[in-house]
C-alpha cells in the first residue's frame, strides 16, 4: 500500500481493528508511518478472530463481547487521558 497524507490533526487516536476481512488491517503499516512521520501519539490494537464490526451487538454473527469490551475500555481511557 502507498504512504498515507499525513494527518492534519495532531489528536492523539488509538485505533480498534479487526483480522477478517484483512483488507481492514492491510493498511495499517501506511497508517503507522504517517502518524510517526506527523508526530501523532498513537496506539493500533488488533483484535484476533474478530470481524469487521465486531462491536456490534445487533449482529450475533460479527459480534464479539470480549474484544468490544476490551475496545470499549481502551477507547473510555483515551477519552479519559486526553479529556480531562
């Protein structure tokens, strides 16, 4: 995959993917290298043997309790960190 633009906001972000289909993860290293080349705090958290949309409880099929909650907890904290 090409380099990413780098992004205009300097938030910090922390980013929730899942392994299927792959085409969510294949742009990660991309990603990656436009924060660090931006400067952007960051975090990727991958979610092994999830699928796209796993946070989604309306969805027996996709969903995923654990790794959503466990996403969930990490995305309260950041608000915490950078929000407070």
């Amino acid at each position: 995959m090409t380099a990413r633009p780098p992004p205009t906001s300097r938030a910090s972000r922390r980013a929730c993917f899942c392994t299927t289909p792959r085409t969510t993860t294949a742009s990660t290293p991309a990603s990656r290298e436009a924060l660090d080349k931006a400067g952007v705090k960051y975090e990727v958290h991958i979610y092994e043997g999830t699928q796209h949309a796993f946070n989604n409880d309306t969805s027996a099929a996709r969903y995923n309790k654990a790794a959503s909650d466990l996403a969930w907890s990490r995305t309260v904290a950041l608000f915490k960190e950078t929000l407070a």
